[in-house]
C-alpha cells in the first residue's frame, strides 16, 4: 500500500526540467514589444531618471536600438516621439517632418519588415497644455476635433511607414475615424492596435518623465475610471466593431482581471502594456535589495501572458528575451 498522500502534485515541481516540461504559460520573445522614446535635437542618449536603463533617444542611437532590438527577436517597437517645441493643437505630431514622423521612417529605414514598428497616435507628448486632444473654448477637451487631428496625425504615420498605429487618447469614436481615413490615404494595410481599455491610473508618473509632459490638471473625463469593468468591456466592443485589428489593455499589472475579461470579450489579438510605474517600482525595489531583479522581471510578464494578453508592451522587452533565451 502506499502511503499517504495518495496524489502528490509536488512530483512534477520536483526538478527545473520537469517544471520546464509542464509550465502552462510561457512567454516568447516574440510577443514582447518595447516602447522607445525619441528626443528631437538630441545628439546622443539622454538617461530618464525615474526610469533606470531607459533612455530619450537620439535619431541616431534610435536606430542603433531599433536593430539590437530585432536581433534580439522581440516582435516589435513603440515609438513615441518628444518634441522641441510644443503647442495648443500638437502640430508637431501631424507634421511630416516631425520628430515621430523622422523617426517611423528611420526605423523602417533601419530593420524594414525585420519586425513590427508601431507609432502612438495622440496628442499629448506635442500639446503645450500636455491633454491627449484639442481644447474647446470652455477648457475641456473636445472629442470631435480631436478626431479630425488624429486622424491626420494616423496617415502622416502610416505615410512614414508604421505598421500598426496605437490611438490611446480614449477619444470616442477614434478607431472608425482613424479606419476611414487610413483606407481613403491608401493605407489599407496598415493595422490598428486600440488601446480600447486605458485607465486614469497613478502608474504613468515616470512616462509623462519621459516624454516631457505639460499636462496641466488630469485625464479624468477621457481615461477610465480604475473603479470599472463593464464600462471597459464596452470600449472594446465598440473599439472592435470600428475596426480595431488588435486591443490592448494599460496598465497591466493593477489590471489583470481587466486582461482576462477582454481576452473573454473578443476575437482579435489581447495586448497589455506594463507600463512605466510598473517598471519603475520593480527597478527600485530591486536596486534597495528588496527583491531579486531578474526573477521579477520573468514573474510579472508570465502574470500578464497568464491573464490572457498575447502580446506585452514593456521597457524591459530586450533584456526579458535574452533571460527567457537562457532560461528556455
């Protein structure tokens, strides 16, 4: 007879091969995304203090990450551009010779179809009152003229040469209008990655860093309230049904029932972005030897793969490759 316990699960966590043997979920390298900022008028990188081992980018250094990035295998690059001089409506941003808009073709000059180049539509990193849209004369932001800008700001994109646009100003109705006017430009490839579920979250303090912010009050009336589901699950919905070819969820981490549930609601492609706030907290618990760095960095992604996201913006996408490379 044997003795008891009868059933012994510990059996298959007994060794790392085993363990290996029977994971469930497993993250790819290809599946990660890395965010990547550049700086107009910079002539080497510029480090970002809240976030450690994340830099502004020169056009230059840009492209020198843009290929190491590929070498590495990830499945794609974000770019997100930060502008000398900003203004009331984000001219920048629809500009043809603007810093997002160098910098898209840069990167398609550099690695070509060697992976996914991914461009942010909104307004924010180019409009002196740091809001993701135009403001009406009573000082709110105005939906429907946002909607004109940023479906300019989608073609010159798509004009430069990015394969999935990412409108993320939870502008009502931006997908359609962003669908409409890519397929009238001719741009009928070019993808659309809806950040369908974006929360006002306190986790983006070290991105507005990054991309030198002015915002000046909140985003409260645009961005979701972190309180609710359905409203989200709503914005999918109508994200998809306007054309949406991917949908993504930001922040992660705080957000991971938020994953599942979509990944539940829809047919296409889940992403989910780890954001700066994310990142920033684990670099910091890590470098006062409160956490072990590199096991963090593998249990936060594989929460968020677990959740249901397929794909995952993070700053640590690179270096996530090569760890799971060694690991696998």
């Amino acid at each position: 007879m044997s003795s008891f316990p009868d059933v012994r699960p510990r059996r298959l966590r007994r060794s790392a091969a085993i363990r290996r043997l029977v994971e469930e979920n497993r993250v790819a390298p290809a599946e990660l995304v890395l965010p990547m900022f550049v700086k107009e008028g910079l002539t080497e990188p510029r480090p970002i203090a809240s976030m450690p081992g994340v830099v502004q980018h020169s056009r230059e250094s840009l492209r020198k990450a843009a290929a190491e990035a590929v070498h590495a295998g990830i499945g794609g690059i974000m770019l997100f551009g930060v502008p000398e001089r900003k203004d009331e409506t984000g001219s920048g941003g629809i500009d043809p010779d603007g810093i997002l808009n160098v910098a898209i073709r840069d990167v398609v000059a550099e690695v070509g179809d060697g992976t996914v180049v991914m461009s942010d539509v909104c307004l924010d990193e180019f409009t002196s009152h740091g809001h993701c849209g135009l403001i009406a004369p009573d000082g709110t932001v105005d939906n429907d003229a946002t909607l004109a800008a940023y479906a300019e700001m989608a073609v010159a994109q798509a004009d430069a040469g990015a394969h999935l646009l990412g409108p993320s100003g939870m502008m009502d109705g931006q997908v359609g209008v962003i669908r409409r006017a890519l397929d009238a430009a001719g741009h009928t490839d070019a993808g659309i990655l809806a950040y369908a579920v974006k929360y006002a979250s306190a986790f983006y303090g070290p991105f507005r860093e990054a991309v030198e912010s002015t915002l000046q009050g909140d985003r409260r009336t645009y961005q979701q309230d972190p309180a609710n589901l359905r409203d989200s699950l709503r914005e999918v919905r109508l994200d998809v049904a306007e054309g949406a070819d991917l949908v993504m969820v930001k922040p992660g981490l705080p957000y991971l029932d938020v994953i599942a549930a979509v990944r539940d609601e829809v047919d296409v492609p889940v992403a989910a972005y780890q954001i700066s706030g994310e990142y920033s907290m684990v670099e910091a618990a890590a470098a006062n030897g409160w956490i072990d760095r590199e096991r963090a960095i593998l249990e936060t992604l594989t929460s968020i793969r677990r959740a249901g996201a397929q794909i995952i913006l993070t700053y640590w996408a690179v270096e996530a490759a090569r760890l799971l490379r060694e690991r696998y």
